[in-house]
C-alpha cells in the first residue's frame, strides 16, 4: 500500500457559511471550491493548508450521514483522508488482510476523486478514507 501524503482533514459543520467566520475569516484560509455529493447528501468547501486541505462537511439532510454525526457527536473532525497511489490495489490488500471496509469499491467523491472509506471498528475509532486523484 503506498499512501503519499494527508489529502484532506473532514471536519463536519452544521453550516459552512457559519463555520467560515472561523475557518476563514480568522484562519485566514481561502474556500476553493464549493460542491453537493447528493448520494451522499453532503455539500462540500475545500481550504488549501500547505500541501493538504480542510474539508468543511455540512448536511443537506437530516439523514445523511453528516447530520447523524453531528447528532452523535456534535460538530467536529469526522474523518482522515489519505491520498493513495493506486486505490484499487490497496482496497484488495485490505480485504486480504481482513481489514472491515464501508466501501468496497471505490466510489466518486468531491472534486471527481475516487475515494472508499474503512471501517471505523478496524482503525482504532478513526474513520479514514482512501483518496486517489488523477494527475497522481
Ligand atoms: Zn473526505
């Protein structure tokens, strides 16, 4: 497996236009890009830091997984996402060693990455995704 660098921290939000008084307006750190997954019922913001990114997550349904997140836990860091080298390669190793994923394959995320996420019982409580982007 060959994991090339943090892609992106997932911070999930119950409004990114709230939220970007701090991520922003403090922080200083410019919203690129602005985009709905809606088979995953989530609007994305992407913040360049450096080299990675800050994922802003905000609902756009009570049932979505973001909005049952935020109900469980409150606002927060939701998730990890490793920019891999070769997706596929790596799901098939994961299953080789027994390792629970949420997606089996991949699917396509924001910004037309492929991405798959790991079970968070098989990663010590850290929901992490795999990211692997054109161009790479
Ligand atoms: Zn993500």
């Amino acid at each position: 497996m060959k994991i090339l660098k943090i892609d992106h921290i997932g911070i999930a939000v119950i409004s990114i236009d709230t939220s970007a008084n701090f991520w922003s307006d403090v922080l200083g750190l410019g919203i690129t890009g602005q985009e709905t997954v809606e088979e995953q019922k989530v609007t994305t913001a992407f913040l360049p830091v450096g080299d990675s990114e800050v994922e802003l997550l905000e609902s756009t349904s009570p049932e979505g997984p973001v909005a049952k997140y935020i109900e469980k836990k409150g606002e927060g860091m939701q998730h990890i996402a490793f920019r891999v080298e070769n997706i596929d390669e790596c799901l098939l190793e994961l299953k080789e060693k027994g390792i629970k994923l949420i997606d089996q394959v991949p699917r396509i995320g924001a910004g037309g990455a492929r991405i798959a996420f790991l079970h968070p019982k098989a990663t010590h409580g850290v929901l992490v995704e795999l990211c692997e982007r054109e161009g790479d």
